[in-house]
C-alpha cells in the first residue's frame, strides 16, 4: 500500500489542531457560550469574516482587521451603534481553512464546568442531563415533531432530519431524529431511549442517539387515548 504523504504547508487540514489552536479554539468556544450563539455558525461567520473583511453572528460583529502568511487578526464587538470591545486576537490559517471544531471544544468546556460524569446504565430525567453526558437513557413523551428538512452530512451525503421535542415530569429538550427514525415516533408517544448523548446546539441542550443509540415505542398515542 502506497503511503500516505502530506504534501502541504504544515500539518494536514483535517488533522488535530495544536496545543496552541486549541487555545484559541477554547476562547472562541467561551465566546459563544457567553453570548449564547451557535457555536459551529459562529465558526463559519468568522470564515465569513476572513473571506469578506467582516461578518455577524447574532449579537456578535466580527471584523478581519489583518491578514499575514499564516494567520488573520479578528476583532470581535457587540452589533449596535456602541460596539463594545469584546476580543481581540490572532487565528492561525491551519484553524480557519481546517475542520470546524468549535462544537467539540464547547462541549469539553461544559462538560468540564458541569463535572459531568458517565451515568452508564443508569436511568436519567431530562432534568438532570447535562452537556457532556453520554450512554444516557430515559423515557419520555413526544411532544412534537416539527416537519424535516434535507441536510448534507460531512460525509458527503444527504440525509432528512427534525429536532423532535420530548418530555417528562422534570422538564423537556429536543431531540435530533434522523431518516427513519422521523416516521417511527408520533406526536403523544412515549419513547425508551438508550445510549443517548447530550450535547450543545443553538444555544440549548440537545439529545442525540448517534450510532449506538437507540429509540423504541413503547406506548403508541392512539394507545393512551383510546385507554383514557
């Protein structure tokens, strides 16, 4: 087998970033979190913001104020007619030009902050969960799911998504169904969930079942109507 050879600038595009990205990953992370943005959209505006001298991202302008052979200079300041100073500093092209890894850095930030720890095998309350969490199971009743929408995934496919809302006696989150797993839940059900992952996303906790997760029915809403 042929070996593989970088034959770029630096590291590969698609490799971990270095201690010091990651550094500046980590505050950009903090950034979002403080001002409650998305954090993979704020990632792509200041790509924006690279590409077209500036951009904004809720409440967030972003402005490239100096470009070098291997990183940009960003200012970061609130929208509005007083732009408040919020941050100033330098990111490397290998960030800017690389994979999006913003969410992944704000997920490890909150999960460190919360103390997060592995529940495996233990049965949750949505009350509970918190970002980080992983292997999570509980049961809960739909509350709605919104029509899907067609995404392209980062494998260079297409799949149907909707962002399901589920509750029980503690509270209520939004879960990420995907393909089939849209048509197999109604509006009233009540699903047993395993091997969930609790993330971050648009500002709010997220429940996604990922590869090892799985969903089941276990009470149909023509079900508990038709018993009631």
């Amino acid at each position: 087998m042929a070996k593989q050879i970088w034959r770029g600038r630096g590291r590969p595009l698609n490799s971990m970033p270095s201690y010091k990205d990651g550094r500046i990953l980590e505050n950009l992370a903090r950034i979002a979190m403080l001002h409650k943005v998305d954090s993979s959209e704020f990632f792509n505006r200041i790509v924006e913001a690279w590409n077209h001298d500036g951009s904004e991202c809720a409440q967030l302008a972003i402005k490239c104020r100096k470009r070098t052979k291997n990183s940009a200079i960003f200012l970061f300041t609130n929208v509005g007619s007083a732009r408040k100073v919020i941050a100033q500093f330098p990111i490397s092209i290998a960030i800017l030009q690389g994979k999006n890894h913003l969410e992944s850095y704000t997920e490890a930030i909150l999960a460190r902050t919360s103390s997060v720890k592995n529940f495996e095998g233990v049965a949750s309350k949505i009350g509970d969960l918190k970002v980080g969490m992983k292997k999570v199971s509980l049961k809960a009743e739909v509350l709605e799911i919104p029509e899907s929408k067609n995404v392209c995934t980062r494998y260079g496919t297409t799949a149907c998504i909707s962002n399901a809302l589920i509750k029980d006696e503690t509270g209520s989150m939004k879960m990420s169904l995907w393909n089939d797993q849209i048509s197999m839940v109604h509006k009233g059900d009540v699903v047993d969930i395993k091997n969930g992952k609790v993330t971050w996303f648009s500002g709010e906790r997220q429940l996604r079942l990922g590869r090892s997760g799985s969903l089941s029915v276990i009470e149909c809403a023509r079900t508990i109507r038709s018993g009631s």
